[in-house]
C-alpha cells in the first residue's frame, strides 16, 4: 500500500531513550503469558502511550481485534521511553506508533522528509533488524505545521507554505527560542520557504501563542496537526508542500513472532489503512481532551460509524 496514494496529506511525539528497568514489575500482573498462547483465546497485549490520540488508536486496535477475531486484548499503558524496549522484551505485542519517531529515534537513520520514503525504509528496517511488522498507515500526520490565523488565511487566499512565505512581510510570526535555534527547525524552514515576517514574536508557553493568535497579536505560528485545540480555534493549518518537515505518520507496530501466530491480526488492524485524516484525529483528540470523554467511548463510536465494527 502506497503512502501518498492512500493517504491525506497535512507532531511529532519522539521516543525518547530509556531503560526497561522496573516495567516488569509494573506488567506482570496484567501481561504474564498472556500472549504466549498460539490458541485462538489468547490474549494480545496492546500498549497505548498515555495521552489521548495514543489512547484512542489503541482502543480502537482493541475494538477491532475483538470484533474481528476470536482473541482478546489486554491494554497497558507504557512511559513512551520505555514502550520500545517493553516490545522487543515481548511484554507488549502492538502498539501504533509514528514513522519519524522509528525512523530518528528506533532506527537511528538519518533524517529523510519524503513521507513515503520514511514509510518504504521504517517498514524494510523494522522488519530485518527488529522482526517487527509496520502494518498499513493510519492515515493522519501528526507532524508540525504552519497554524495561521483563518481571517488572515481567507483574506490572501493562503493554503501552503509557500503561499504563505508570499505574504509574510505582512505578517508577525509567534515563535518559541527552542524552534528559531533547533538546526532542523527554523533555520530549515527559513531557507527552503524563504519566509521574511514582517515580525516574529517569541514566546514559551503554547497557550499564550494561542491567545496571541485569538487577539490578532500575532499571525501565525507552529502547531502539531492533530492537537485538539486546532478544531475549536480560528486556525487553518497550512500544507507544507515542500515536506520540510519530518513526517510523522501513524503506523500499527506488531511483532512478527504474534502475527505468525495470529495471522488474522493483520487484516483486523489494516481496517484502520487511511481511515483517519489530520482534522478527524482532530476532532476525536478534542472529544477526550476537551470534552473529556472516555477513548474507548470515542473509539467505539467512530468505529461504528465508519461501519468497521458492529453496532
């Protein structure tokens, strides 16, 4: 299955590193043997990071194997430093993860901004080095963007980057010290978009940027392209059409040993294959964010309508 074919194009969350010390006292209670079995009760132990999207695709993992399958499905939740680790350890079995974060922080490869290369070398690496399946993309990109001020998108007709950069001398930038000075950040983004602002605006804290941007204090800024708050907030998200940034697609990760075993795995999970854009993940991250909502609820609920599981 081809990336781009099948998927909509628009953050990054990196695996940091780790030590596995402790997790099997934390699992033990709940994953022990558990997926030891070849029969068709076993259990498969799903792993989410904690935070809401994580939690969502998880459940949604867990719908869906349920529904489809004879199997059942055991949900741990793993420190995003250690989940790596806790996989190749067999303690967990699955988990979604994203293809920047197994290219840079797994892998180890060098940075590559091409979303279907990162695709074609996660999916090829992952397999000889680690014997584990990157099954089908999700569909959404939760990389970084060009948030703009809808107003402002409306009235010069922006929709890239590179329109964007068309008009920034009209424009005030709201920017963190930590995104001007990271080397694959703005001084990446300034010479391949040419960006001149008008001004750029440093601030820390999101939340003020936002606010910024709500007051027309600022113009723009750098957003994740599936944080909740883009769906509630007058920001359009702008197409970064020249792939400066590091893509970050969501991938089910499953180990090969499980799917030999449980081959019917696999079908049941690529139900998902492009299924979810950047503004569906939206909206479903809002829904357990802001209005608080259980993710297995919101899985549940978006599974049934999209008629992958039954009512």
């Amino acid at each position: 299955m081809k990336l781009l074919q099948s998927l909509t194009k628009s953050s990054a969350n990196l695996v940091k590193k780790g030590t596995i010390l402790g997790l099997t006292v934390i699992l033990a209670a709940t994953i022990a043997g558990c997926s030891s079995s070849s029969g068709s009760t076993a259990t498969i132990n799903l792993a989410t990071k904690g935070f809401a999207e994580s939690d969502i695709l998880t459940n949604a993992l867990k719908l869906l194997i349920e529904n489809d399958t004879k199997l059942k499905t055991n949900i741990v939740t793993v420190d995003r430093s250690i989940l790596w680790e806790a996989l190749k350890k067999k303690e967990v079995d699955a988990y979604v993860d994203y293809t920047g974060t197994a290219l840079i922080n797994i892998l180890k490869q060098a940075p590559e901004f091409d979303p279907q290369k990162v695709y074609d070398i996660v999916k090829d690496e992952m397999e000889k080095q680690h014997q584990v399946a990157v099954l089908d993309p999700i569909g959404f990109n939760n990389t970084y963007a060009f948030g703009l001020r809808t107003d402002v998108a409306e009235k010069y007709g922006i929709k890239t980057t590179s329109e964007l950069a068309d008009h920034a001398g009209d424009l005030i930038f709201g920017t963190s010290d930590e995104f001007l000075n990271r080397p694959d950040a703005w001084p990446r983004v300034e010479e391949t978009y040419k960006l001149k602002f008008k001004d750029i605006s440093i601030m820390q804290n999101p939340g003020l940027m936002l606010q910024a941007m709500e007051q027309k204090l600022i113009d723009t800024m750098i957003v994740l392209t599936t944080t909740s708050h883009i769906a509630v907030k007058p920001i359009t998200v702008l197409e970064d059409d020249k792939n400066v940034f590091l893509p970050y697609y969501a991938v089910p990760l499953v180990r090969d040993e499980v799917l030999k075993d449980h081959p019917e795995l696999k079908a049941a999970i690529n139900k998902l294959a492009g299924k979810i854009t950047d503004s569906e993940m939206q909206k479903l991250n809002g829904q357990v964010e802001l209005e608080k909502r259980p993710a297995l609820e919101v899985a549940k609920e978006w599974l049934q309508a999209q008629g992958l599981i039954q009512k």
